[in-house]
C-alpha cells in the first residue's frame, strides 16, 4: 500500500465508517476488514491519528483499528504478520512525539505502545524505555503528562507477563529505572505538596495527575519488580515513605473543598497508596513484615481512634480494614503447632502481631467495631422506610466486603474475633449483659447500639458456642422481644429473627421450634417486608439438620399461602429468589405433604418464568422450585407438563443463549421429570432432541445426560430407541474416542442397559459399538471396570441373543483375518482369565451363564 496515494483513501473511508447510516457504515467497515492485512496499511492509520487537524472521531477510529491489528497480526507467527520492516517504522513512528492533545486518544495509544512492547521490548524495542525515561524528564507539561501515561501502560503491561524469561528481564528493568522511578515520584509529590500550601488548585491538580501515575508505575516496579524486595534498601524505603505521604495527603483534605477538581484525584492517590502496600503484602508477605507495626498502627490510629476524624473516607477505612484482615489472617503469620517446624519469618511475624494486639487495644477495636460501625446510619433507616426491598439487598450484599463498608466491618470483626476469641469473648458478653431487659422506645441511639451488639453475637455464633445458652436467651428475651410490635423497634425485631437464624445450626433445641415457627408466622402476617426477608437472608428453619416436619405440618399451609403472598408482591428479582429458595426447601422437607397447597403456586410459575425472561439467575431459582415440586407431587405432576416441558426443551437447547445459566438445573429437572413420569408421553420424547448437542459437549453436565438417557430407556425402551437409537448410537461412537474412562463406563452402562430391557433389537440398534467391545476383550482392556463392562455387555449379547452372536463372531473373524475357532478361544481364554474383573454379583452371574450357555454348541 503506497503511503501518498493509500492515506487519501483510506481517510476517506474512516470517515465513513464513523456515519450514523448503516449504508454508509457498513461497506465502509467491510473495507478496512480487507485492507488488515495489506502491506502498509497500519503506517497509513499511524499517520492519520497522529495529525492533530483531522477530525478526532476519525483519529480514534484509525487508533482503534491500529491497537485491534497489533493483537493480530504483530506477533511473528501471526497469519498476514508485519513485516519487520514495516513494525521498525510504526515503533519509531509511536514514539516520535508525545503531544496528542485528545486525552481519550493519548490513552489509547498509550495502551497500543504498551501492547507492542509486550511483544517486543526490549528485545526488538530497545529504545522504548530509555526514550520514556527522558521524555517524562522535559519541561512541556504536556509531553510530560503523555510520555508518563505511557510509562505507566507500558510498566503495568510487561509486569503482568509471567513467564521466567520474562519476568527475569522485568526484574532486570526494574534495577535499572527504580532510582529514577522514585526521585520523579517524589519530585512530582513535593510539587503537589507546595502548589496547595501556596493555594494554587489549577496546578496542584495537574501536579497530583504526575503524582498518581508515577506512583502507579512504582506499584507495579516495587511489587512485582523484585524476587526479594526486603534486600532492596530503596524499595523498603519507598514503602515507609509511603506512610509519611500518606499522613500529609491525608492532612491535606482537609484544606481541599469537597466541590474542587484536586479532590477526587486526592482520594485516588490516597487509595493507590493503601493498594500498594496491600498487594506488596499480598504477594511478599515475609518481606512486608517489617512494615507490619507500622501498618497496624497507622490503620487502627485512623479507624479506630479520633486521628481519623474529619480526614479519613469511607474507601479509605475499607482499604485499612482489609490490610488489618489480611494481617491478622496470613498463613505466612501463623506459627505450625509445634513452633520447630515454623520458620524464622513467621515466628518474627507472629511475635509482631502478638506485642500489638493487646487486650486494651483488641477491647478498643472490638468495642469501636460494634459500636461505630455496625451502627444503622439515618440514610439506611431512610432507605428502609423508602425501598424495603432495596435496603434489604444492600444488607446482604455477597462478596462485596472488599468494596463496601458494613461487610467489609462484619468481616474484619469475624476475623479478629475467631483469632483472639479468648480475649474477646468477655468482651462481647459483657456488651450483651449489659443490654438484658427493655429499651427505652424514645431513645433511638439505645436501640441501635442493641441491634449492633446483636449483629456481633449472631456473626461469632460459631465461637461463643460454649459460652451462650442461646436457648434460654431466646425463652427469656429474644422472644419477647420479637413479639414487641412498636414501630421504632423494627431493627431490634429484625436483628433478633435474623440472630435466630445465624444460631439456629449452631445451637438450638429442637423442642423450641413450634415455638420460634408461631413467631415467624406472625412476622409473616406483619407484612414488613424487611423483618420477612431479612430472616430469609438468614440460615432457615427448614433448612437444617435437626428439621422435623411433624412439628412444622400444623403451621405449613398458613406459612406456604403467606409466603407465597410474598413471592406476588416483591418486586426485586433477588427478593423474589430468596422467596422462591424458602418455597423449595419447605416442599422439598415435607415431600408428598405439600400438594393440597401448591396449586396458587402452580398457576403463578408459568407467569414469573415469563416475566423473568432477561432475569436468568431468577430463572434458575424458578427451576430449582420446579424440581422440588415435581419430587412433591410425584406422578401428579403430569398435569404440569404443559408449563414444564417447554421450560426443560428451552433450559437444555444448546442454541439459545440462556443454557449458559439454566443447563445444570434444567438437566436436573428434566431428569427428576422423568423419574416422576408415570409414561412417556410423545411431548416428553420429543425433547430429546436436545440430547445429540449436549453429548457433543461432553461438558460435567454429561453424568446426568447418561442418567436422563438411561430413565427414558426404563421407561418405554422400545419406543424411545426406534426414534432415537441411530442418533445415539452415532453420538457414543463419536463420545469414545474422546473421553475419560469413567465416561466410557458410562456410556456401555447404557449400551447394557438397552441390552438388558430390549434383547431382540438392542445388539442390532448399536451394532457399531460392539466390535470394539468384542476387540476390547480379546485385546485385554487394562481398566478393571471398563473390562468388567465389556464383559457384561457381551454376556448379554451370547445369552439372550445367540444368533446376533455368531454373526458377530462371523463378522470379527473376518475383520481381524483369523479362523472362527481362533477367535472364539481367544475371547474365551481372555474372559475366564479376568473373571476377577468383575465384582458385582449380578455380572458375575451373567458371565458364568453366558459361558456355560455355550457348552450345547457343536463348536
């Protein structure tokens, strides 16, 4: 592609491809999608982007189609790969000049250089780095900014490369730039420090940019960089030194106003400082261990004293509490039982942690934890009242500890609590003793503190076992306290149904439980959503080891119809799942015991599953109800087939996009159908056509397809294979050449298994399979259970089919070029030698008349 003449046109065609009309857009697309691969092609985009008077959406474009082409075809081995002479002039081209004024556009090439230099720095891309290091060096604040933008890219990508080789080179980068690293990291964060005394936001802003990238690439140095980081005098001192820079930007917010352009990039240079030092722990933790006092001090002084007020963030209280977990957790910290087999480093760690974690200052955390930051703040009362539903779901938020303050507090507490129990369980008690007896209703702070204090013994359940008589606590208090109905004592109803629920597979006895299934029915009749579904958060009553259903049948067709009440009037896909999760374990407990209340539930299903069409997770708990219901209503559920057939044929097709989600339970339901099906019905055959598709998967879905296979042959053999055996056979010839021996098994269970029900027409439906049934066993399979099966599948085939049998032999004879005679000694010899294969008696059995049946014969 020549330069002059191809830039006017390809221009052109950019141009085009940024049209709003699709006659327009799309020949233009299909033109560039050609010329990928033609010589010069991406020396043309280059030019473009990099000329500042074009338009910009035609620049991005060109960078877009320039960054794609690099992860397919720079690399040497690519199909239409550069040439290198081509790839010398773009590298050259790529650093010529760092002034693009777009950010958007700067950012992407920075991304596309850091992308060649994956491939070919610095082997072929020597220059890149050094070229870097001066660029950031000059005076032009914009040449500046691009050429550390770059830096950073181009540092973050050859660390994440980890192969030896690769990371031997980055290691050895890392020893030549850290000394500069660091001095432009301080320059720039001095810099910053004065313009904001001297009160000059504006530059201060464009000073705190070159701060965080220059402390993003010295992340990636320090914490990858190094095979032994706590050798390294300069890296150790950049990680104190982060301390101390952390207190002054942390001073400094409190002179920058909430509304100004420093203070959101202030926060995020704030936070980058706490992620180096969590990934340094995290992938270094005995060389963090000399920051470990220093790190628990500066955490528990801003999280848990008054140094932190007015200064610190809810991010930034996140990001300490996880260093205080990750400390306190790490295995590399915790000394084996029997302290000779425990390193230097960690008995060194441990004896840190040990000296800092005191009782008074376990007491202040412990103490600070309830009473602080368990506390309901008026935001989540106000979203209580305003979107119960939404309030409850931010409660019970999964794995977002990491992210979000309330789980990230339960989650530290938990920690420290299982590792300093002893200390901490008075603690708690005390905190519990303390708030026996009434609340004042007027006093909301009391309240508050009692539903904290609550939410503390419900999360250490597990280690105040033998320090709680929970039962007695639940007859002489909680269930009073469940019972008070005024308004303001929503939360400690809520906490305490939830408390219940946290305890209740922990330690509660078992004739408590009509008791505790009246106070949740009456909740249920309350209709406040939140008590209801936050109980249902929790672990259920009928969802435990000890569940007996003589006592819940009294109470289950009012608690079945109320929550099924529920289910109608939440409105959040998540709140109807948890919903429709205790409607299951109810019908799955008290089995056949449920239908003379499940019809409302039956008519509703076919409507939920409709208006949860782009709700898959929603869909799934559908399903799993389903299954429930069909084991509940046994050969009755017949009569859902109209719903449920549809719901199995679309779960199991392959090619609708949702069998991605609904596949594992909509196997598991096609096949508890089955089991429950008192004949097959033609709907119920047709939809295994979805079968062929699934066994090509050959997915962990593939033992229940084997199961589903298996109960339509019990349940109307000769049927089900005159439509389907062709097609299954086909799909197992295919399945054993590819395959693990256990899924070899499975598949000639089945093959004995047709044998087995349909003499006659099974040896001739999977006629193809058996001569390598009949080699497997002359030849010695080597597998005890594979030989086992062979032997099982041709025992069969000699006792009840006789002629099929000689045909067969006939048939091997001729393909191996041996005499009848021959063959047959040799399967015979082979057979009785492994007749120790096989261990189940009904095999056994099998095979000895299979072989005694051949005595008769004149052979």
């Amino acid at each position: 592609m020549d330069l002059n003449s191809a830039s006017t046109v390809v221009l052109q065609v950019l141009t085009q491809a940024t049209s709003q009309d699709t006659a327009v857009l799309k020949p233009a697309e299909e033109q560039l999608k050609q010329w990928e691969t033609q010589p010069g092609f991406y020396s043309v985009l280059l030019n473009i982007f990099t000329n500042h008077s074009l338009d910009v959406n035609v620049r991005w474009l060109a960078v877009l189609y320039f960054k794609n082409g690099i992860d397919r075809y720079w690399r040497r081995v690519a199909p239409h790969a550069l040439s290198e002479e081509e790839k010398t002039t773009l590298r050259a081209g790529l650093i010529t000049n760092f002034n693009e004024p777009v950010n958007q556009i700067a950012t992407q090439i920075s991304v596309l250089i850091a992308k060649v230099a994956r491939v070919d720095c610095p082997r072929q891309w020597p220059e890149l780095i050094p070229t870097l290091v001066e660029s950031v060096k000059v005076q032009d604040d914009l040449q500046q900014h691009r050429a550390l933008l770059t830096f950073y890219h181009v540092t973050k990508t050859l660390a994440s490369k980890r192969l030896a080789a690769d990371r031997k080179l980055f290691y050895d980068l890392t020893s030549n730039i850290y000394s500069f690293a660091c001095s432009l990291w301080n320059h720039h964060t001095d810099t910053f420090l004065q313009q904001i005394c001297t009160g000059d936001e504006a530059a201060a802003a464009n000073s705190l940019e070159r701060t965080l990238l220059s402390l993003k690439v010295l992340r990636k140095l320090t914490v990858h960089g190094f095979v032994e980081p706590h050798w390294n005098t300069e890296v150790m001192g950049f990680l104190h030194a982060v301390f101390e820079r952390l207190k002054q930007f942390l001073e400094c917010s409190r002179s920058i106003r909430a509304e100004s352009i420093c203070r959101d990039r202030l926060e995020k240079t704030i936070i980058l400082f706490t992620k180096v030092l969590l990934d340094f722990l995290d992938q270094h933790p005995f060389s963090f261990t000399a920051l470990i006092q220093r790190s628990l001090e500066f955490s528990v002084s801003y999280v848990f004293t008054e140094a932190g007020e007015g200064v610190v963030f809810e991010q930034f209280i996140v990001q300490c509490m996880n260093l205080i977990k990750m400390i306190v957790k790490n295995y590399a910290y915790k000394p084996s039982k029997n302290i000779e087999d425990s390193s230097p480093e960690t008995l060194e760690a441990h004896k840190i942690k040990t000296a800092f974690f005191t009782y008074p200052t376990l007491m202040e955390i412990c103490r600070r934890l309830v009473t602080h930051y368990f506390l309901l703040t008026k935001e989540e009362l106000t979203m209580w009242e305003e979107d119960p539903e939404s309030f409850t779901v931010e409660e019970t938020g999964g794995d977002s500890w990491k992210y979000s303050l309330r789980p990230c507090t339960e989650v530290l507490f938990i920690d420290i609590f299982h590792e300093y129990n002893q200390t901490l369980t008075p603690v708690l008690l005390e905190m519990v003793h303390s708030l026996q007896g009434s609340t004042n209703m007027e006093n909301t702070n009391a309240i508050l503190i009692k539903d904290a204090v609550y939410n503390a013994v419900g999360l250490a359940a597990y280690e105040l076992f033998d320090s709680v008589d929970f039962d007695q606590w639940f007859k002489n208090q909680l269930l009073a306290e469940l019972q008070v109905s005024h308004d303001r004592y929503k939360p400690i109803r809520r906490r305490v149904i939830w408390l219940i629920g946290q305890w209740i597979s922990v330690k509660f006895k078992s004739d408590l439980r009509p008791v505790l299934y009246e106070a949740i029915r009456n909740l249920l009749q309350d209709r406040d959503l939140v008590l209801v579904l936050f109980f249902l958060n929790g672990c259920l009553p009928v969802d435990d080891f000890e569940f007996r259903t003589d006592q819940f049948l009294p109470y289950l067709e009012s608690m079945f119809t109320l929550l099924f009440q529920l289910l109608q009037e939440v409105t959040q896909c998540d709140t109807k799942m948890h919903v429709l999760h205790v409607l299951s374990c109810v019908i799955e407990r008290v089995n056949m015991q449920i239908r003379p209340y499940v019809g409302c539930l039956v008519q509703y299903l076919p409507l939920l599953w409709k208006q949860s069409e782009e709700h898959n997770m929603l869909r799934c708990a559908i399903l799993t109800t389903l299954i429930h219901l069909v084991q509940g209503l046994g050969a009755d559920s017949k009569n859902l087939y109209p719903f449920l057939l549809p719901v199995i044929q679309l779960s199991t097709d392959v090619s609708q996009p949702p069998h991605v989600y609904l596949l594992e339970d909509g196997l598991e339901l096609w096949l508890v159908t089955l089991e429950n099906s008192p004949c097959l019905t033609p709907e119920l055959l047709r939809i295994f056509q979805n079968m062929s598709a699934l066994l090509e998967l050959s997915s962990e879905n593939l033992k229940n397809c084997f199961k589903i296979i298996n109960a339509y042959i019990f349940l109307s053999s000769s049927e089900f294979l005159q439509m389907y055996a062709a097609d299954l056979c086909r799909s197992f010839c295919e399945l054993l050449k590819d395959i693990t021996t256990e899924g070899q098994v499975q598949v000639l269970k089945v093959v004995e298994n047709v044998l087995k029900v349909n003499p006659v027409l099974g040896p001739q439906m999977f006629q193809p399979l058996l001569p390598s049934v009949f080699r497997g066993i002359i030849d010695g399979e080597r597998y005890p259970v594979v030989m086992s099966t062979y032997l099982g599948i041709m025992g069969r085939v000699l006792l009840q089919n006789a002629r099929f049998f000689s045909l067969l032999l006939s048939q091997m004879a001729c393909e191996l070029g041996q005499e009848l005679d021959q063959i047959l000694g040799n399967m015979i010899e082979m057979w009785v030698d492994r007749m120790d294969n096989i261990t189940q008696p009904e095999r056994r059995k099998l095979s000895a008349l299979a072989l005694l049946s051949l005595l008769p014969s004149l052979n």
